[in-house]
C-alpha cells in the first residue's frame, strides 16, 4: 500500500474510534507543558506504523521551526508536510563531547550529549518490544545531522506535574508496572538525565520516554540495582535474546562499540539479578504480563 493509501486507511479507522467512543481515556487533564503541536489529529498519529512514521520523518518536507520553552536545551520544533499528512517533529541537533562536565551534584567525566542517542533509545526500544519511544530518525537538516523525532501530541501531563497529585495515573499497578520498565530501559542505557520532564504521560495514560541525548554512558555496572523490583516478561526475554550482531546490525553510527559493549554488560547484569530475584522470591512475584 502507498504511504497515501495507508494513511488514509489509518485516519478512517482513527475516525471510526473516536466516533464510537473508543477512545482511551480522555477525560479533562491538566495541559501539556510544552507548546501545543501546529497540526496533526493525536488519533491519526497513534493510527500510523513504526515505518509509516520514518518515512514521514525521513521523507517529508519540513516548514517553519519554532522553539518550545520546556526541557533545557532550548528544543525546536519544526511542522512537516508530505501533501497527505501534516504533523510536528522535534529537531535535535545537540552533538557534544566533552572529558568532563561541571553540573552541580550531577558533575560527570566522558560527557556525552547527543542527537544520535535519541535515534538508538528509539530503535533499542523496539527491539525490546517496547512502544513507548517516539519513532525518531537521523536526517540533515539546515545542513546539520539531527534526530528528527515524531511529535507526541495527545500529552497531558508530565511525570512531574503528576506527581504533585500521585492519586492520578492508570492504576496504581499500571502506574508501577510502565514506571518499572522505564527503570530497566534506563538501567540499560544508562541514561543520565531520566528528569520527570522526561517522562511524559498521554491521555491514555501511557507513559512516553523521550531526550536520550545523555544516556549510552560506558559504565558496566547498574547505578541502582536496589531499585529494580519487577521487570516485564516480555522485556526480560528480549534482553536475554539481544546479541552483538543484532545491536550491532540496528545501532551502526549511532552507538560506538564501546557503547555497545558497555550496553551488554549491563544487559548481562539486568538479566542476573532478575534471575536471582525469581529464584528467590518466585517468578509470580518478579515479572508481570501487560
Ligand atoms: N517527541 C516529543 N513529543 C512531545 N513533546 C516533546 C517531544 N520531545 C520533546 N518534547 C517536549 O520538549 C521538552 C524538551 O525536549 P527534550 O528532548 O527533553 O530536550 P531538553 O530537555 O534537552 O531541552 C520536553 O521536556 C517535552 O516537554
Ligand atoms: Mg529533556
């Protein structure tokens, strides 16, 4: 089917959802904190594939850029068109290295901040079966690579705003569950900069990760492994199944090797202390169904 076909076929569905009501969970929230998307139906976006959104992302003339005041690094949004589908993208071009960097507490040799990393959190996420990275792909643009990655429109709230009323969430095991998982992914990445303005819930209640750009680091060991109580099933046997050759093959000009090795050491570690949790406790007790 034509990108055109498909997403046409993809909006009559959305359409038909919304039309009888099945909708997940819309009701009133308190608003997204960054700058509301120019255009594109939250419906039709959730309608699209993994691939239908890269070659948007890749392919798609992109318009005015703007910048939004949340995050810290000033992030720019740029509107795309492709004649059929309009939607926001966020454009990061960020590519630094440096020995080592003054931040406060969070003070850190071999600083990395990178465009490229957002790109690999997207594509190590879909090989770990999760769908709550946004689909992001490497392209140039104003004559710079950038990670452009698909706008999530139907935000409500950050973790930090709902934090401030924890009663609010899916249901508190739901709440847990996608927040555990967050923990495993950022364990594996090692991810410097999981903030709360990071974590982006959708009205749905799906809990969004996004801004990898600080994550990759070469440390081997887990930062805090007294923090991870239960792991998805699925997740588990994903890590358990990752090779080389297979992160090798999806992470090319994204991850150097050494951060592919660093990444599988900690995957080696994830997966012991998940099974010496099980043969302690019990696997009823440590891996969960979603
Ligand atoms: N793909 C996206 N969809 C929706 N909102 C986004 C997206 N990317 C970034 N944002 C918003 O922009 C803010 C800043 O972007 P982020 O990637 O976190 O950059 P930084 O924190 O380095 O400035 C985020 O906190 C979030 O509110
Ligand atoms: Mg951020």
């Amino acid at each position: 089917m034509t990108c055109a076909r498909r997403c046409r076929a993809a909006w009559t569905v959305a359409a038909l959802t919304i039309l009888i009501g099945l909708s997940p969970g819309a009701s009133a929230q308190a608003p997204a904190t960054a700058a509301p998307p120019s255009a594109g139906a939250p419906a039709r976006a959730a309608a699209l594939t993994d691939a239908a959104m890269e070659a948007f992302l890749l392919n798609a003339t992109i318009g005015s850029h703007r910048s939004v005041g949340a995050g810290v690094t000033n992030t720019v949004v740029a509107t795309l068109t492709d004649g059929t589908l309009t939607h926001d993208a966020q454009i990061q071009t960020v590519d630094i290295s440096k020995t080592s960097f003054e931040a406060g507490k969070a003070s850190e040799f071999n600083f990395k901040d990178s465009y490229r990393y957002n790109i690999a959190g997207y594509r190590l996420s879909r090989m770990l079966g999760m769908d709550n990275v946004p689909v992001s792909v490497q392209r140039q643009v104003d004559g710079r690579p950038a990670a452009v990655t698909w706008w999530l429109d139907d935000v409500q709230m950050t973790e930090r705003e709902r934090l401030k009323n924890p009663s609010l969430g899916p249901t508190p095991a739901l709440t847990a569950q996608q927040i555990q998982v967050m923990q495993v992914f950022d364990e594996l990445i090692q991810n410097k900069d999981r903030n709360q303005g990071n974590i982006l819930w959708g009205r749905d209640w799906k809990l969004w990760l996004i801004d990898h750009t600080r994550a990759f680091r070469l440390g081997k060991k887990l930062i805090k492994p007294g923090e991870l109580k239960r792991c998805d099933r699925v997740l588990l046997q994903r890590l358990r199944a990752l090779t080389p050759a297979a992160l090798d093959q999806e992470m090319k000009g994204m991850l150097t090797k050494g951060e592919m090795e660093a990444l599988l050491a900690r995957r080696d570690n994830l997966v012991k202390l998940f099974d010496e949790r099980i043969a302690k406790i019990g696997e009823v007790n440590v891996l969960f169904d979603r």
